[in-house]
C-alpha cells in the first residue's frame, strides 16, 4: 500500500505543479506585462491563451486533484492519519481553487475567448483582466498549501 500511496502523492505532485507553474507566471510575469499592452493587444493575447488553456490546463488539474483524494483515501484505510490529514489538506486546497478559479477565473476567460475568437477588443477588457489578476495570488497560495500539503505526505509515506 506504501507504494501506491506514494506513487499518487508523486502524480499529485507533477500534476499540480503544472497548474502551479502556470499560476505562478501569470502572477509575476503575465501580470506586470499586461499592464503595458493595449486593450486590442490584451484582448487578442489573453483570449488566445485562455482558448488554449481552458481546453488544456484541466487534464493536470483533475489529476492532480484525482489523485490527492485518492492518497487522502487510500492512506486513510492504511490507517496512516499523518498521510491522510496532509492529502486531506492538500484536496481541501485544490478545491478551493477550483471555486475560485470557476467563480472568477472561467468568466472573465470566456469573455476574453469570446472577444478575440470573433476579432473585437472587449470593451471591458481591462476591467475583466483586473478581476482576473485579483484572485491569481490566492490561487498562486492555494496551489502553494496543496504542494506543500503533497510534499508532507510524501515524506510521511
């Protein structure tokens, strides 16, 4: 049981370091940078990438989440609370993030998506990437705790 517990901590880990990576970009390079670009420019580089991430991004993203319940169960029926507390917390973390990002996140993609795929600037583009940059360091933290939480359980395993 050791094993596989420690191998779904292991795909947790690569899969949300994936979707940490890519919070982490948007948070100390996309952001600054987007600042200094036109609505137009904003419009058609923001709505591309969400185009491409939104169709993407989920595959490590319900991994990693996938996988952190199944460590939090798995370690639980091995009896091994320590591992099963830690994955608990990282799932908790991960699911918080999905709410942030559906509830705020996803929105302001699709709006954006939308924009660029039919070749308009938003009116309210800069408005949409503002409430967007409000909640990437939450989910910059958010990705931060479910690592931090995989890597306790790791090394507990």
């Amino acid at each position: 049981m050791e094993t596989l517990i420690q191998a779904l901590t292991m795909l947790s880990i690569l899969a949300n370091a994936v979707v940490y990576g890519t919070d982490v970009f948007c948070a100390i390079v996309q952001r600054p940078a987007l600042a200094h670009v036109d609505d137009s420019a904003l419009t058609q580089s923001m709505g591309q990438v969400h185009r491409f991430g939104d169709r993407r991004m989920p595959v490590p993203g319900v991994t990693g989440l996938v996988a952190a319940l199944a460590v939090a169960a798995t370690a639980g029926i091995d009896g091994d609370a320590t591992v099963s507390v830690a994955a608990g917390v990282a799932s908790l973390a991960l699911i918080v993030w999905l709410v942030v990002y559906g509830t705020v996140s996803a929105p302001v993609n699709k709006k954006l998506t939308a924009a660029a795929q039919a070749g308009r600037t938003a009116p309210d583009a800069r408005s949409l990437q503002h409430t967007w940059d409000g909640v990437i360091n939450a989910r910059v933290l958010l990705q931060t705790l479910a690592l931090g939480a995989l890597c306790v359980a790791l090394a507990a395993s």
